[in-house]
C-alpha cells in the first residue's frame, strides 16, 4: 500500500492531468493547512505531497507565492520570425505577442509593463553602443507575463539622439504604441536590418527570483540583442531574463553558403 503523501500526490496530479479549471496551470494549489483541515491528512502529508509534484514538474513553489500549477507546454520563442517586419511595421504584432500567437496563447498588450530611465547603463550596453563605458542611455525596461505569472524581464538601450522625442522615452505602460519599439525607430528613420543574439544560462539573483516568482532552483536564460540598421549603426542593444522552463527556443534559419555567395577566399 502507497503512503498517505503519495496516494495524495496522485489524486492531486490526476486533477492537474485531467484539465480540472481548479488546477489549471497559473492556479495556487490550496494551503497546506486548508488539505489538513478537508482531511487528507496530516501537515507533513501534505507537505511531501507537494514536494513530490513539484519533482514531478507539474508545480512550483516559491516563498511568498505559495504552489502554483506549472504550464505544461512552454511558451515558444521564436528566433527570426518573431522579428518579420510584416509583423509590427505593417501590424501590431510585437515580439511578445507573435510568441503568444505561435504557441497558441491568450495574450493581453497590457501584460508588458514598462519603465523608462536615463543615466548609467551595463557595460555590455555601451560597449554594442561603441560608446564610453561612463556613456549616458535610456533604458525601456520591461516585465512581461503571461496573466499572472511573470515570463521574462527586456531591458532595451538606446542612444538619446536615437530616441528622443519618440513613444520609446514615454512611460505609458505597454507596448510603445501600434508596432513597438521596432515601428518607432522605423518612423524614426531607422529601420532594423539586422540582428545577433547571445544567450547565457545562469543563477538568478535574489531580485530576479522575487521578480520572475522562480521556484528553488530554477536557472534563468540571460538575452543579449543588438539591433542594426543597413549600414551597420547599432540603434538598440537589449538585455532580457527568461525564467527557463517557461520557454522553449526555436530557430528556423536558411543555412549560410559563403562559397557559393563569393565570400570565401580563392
């Protein structure tokens, strides 16, 4: 015979499996006390109970937030076509919501937030900026999230003379008006060419555990973008932290021929 934390783990991971609205991902499992007072058992029951979930991967349990019903399928985030220019210059399709309508996903505009500042940035923003590392910059810094779990935090740099003046300095939450922060630029004269991504995997920090609501132990997958025009002028440089479970990264991309394309040596 199963013990009692056990024979409880699997009643509650059957209601996760079976689509039960109570137990939907994003849903707070009840308080371990609630359970001791229905009767399933004691406060260590229930305790190993949730502890063999969350092993599981069907929650997660972080301080302050309690035992939340983790997303099974994670968010896809879309390399290059998330960034198709039909997408936010001739629509209204930002990076964010383009993953969202990928992965088939509700999505609110409200659900990024937005900070603006100006001042001293990361010298990895003035280094992609070819500026003085004590260069001043504006930084857009967003918390995205999907309804009430956060997802990921952008921070985007730009130069003053690149911005000033734009919907990217004004602090209205949101999406910075139809098309984002790539249509303004492009009204701006500037328009994205092209772009590098690098990503890092690491431990979060203390303020990005509280911020993203990471349970113990979950790793966070650290963005760095920069943005160019045609002739090579970096117009955004950006910084995004990505809880790692909540994304699945996907890339699709012609594979380069430098031979053939005349780039290669005789």
């Amino acid at each position: 015979m199963a013990a009692k934390w056990r024979e409880l783990a699997d009643r509650l991971a059957e209601r996760i499996k079976s689509g039960d609205p109570k137990y939907a991902p994003g849903q707070r499992l009840p308080h371990i006390r609630e359970l001791v007072e229905e009767g399933e058992g004691s406060k260590s029951t229930v305790h190993q109970a949730y502890k063999a979930l969350e092993a599981e991967g069907l929650v997660t349990s972080s301080r302050g937030h309690g035992t939340v019903v983790r997303q099974q399928n994670p968010l896809k985030r879309l390399g290059t076509g998330r960034y198709d220019k039909a997408k936010w210059r001739d629509g209204d399709e930002v990076a964010f919501i383009a993953d969202r309508v990928a992965s088939g996903r509700a999505y609110r505009r409200g659900e990024q937030t937005q900070a603006i500042s100006f001042g001293a940035a990361p010298a990895a923003a003035t280094a992609a900026h070819g500026l003085p590392a004590d260069a001043e910059l504006y930084a857009r810094a967003r918390l995205v999230k999907e309804g009430e779990q956060p997802t990921h935090t952008l921070t985007s740099y730009y130069r003053p003379e690149h911005v000033e003046g734009t919907r990217l300095v004004d602090p209205t939450p949101g999406p910075a008006g139809r098309g984002g922060g790539f249509r303004v630029l492009y009204d701006a004269g500037y328009e994205i060419d092209h772009m590098k991504e690098e990503l890092f995997a690491r431990i979060p920090t203390p303020e990005e555990v509280k911020l993203l609501h990471l349970p113990t132990g979950e790793p966070v997958v650290e963005l760095h973008r920069t943005t160019y025009t045609e002739d090579g002028t970096v117009v955004e440089f950006a910084i995004g932290v990505h809880a790692a479970s909540r994304f699945a990264w996907e890339y699709d991309f012609k594979v380069p021929d430098s031979a053939q394309d005349g780039k290669e040596g005789p």
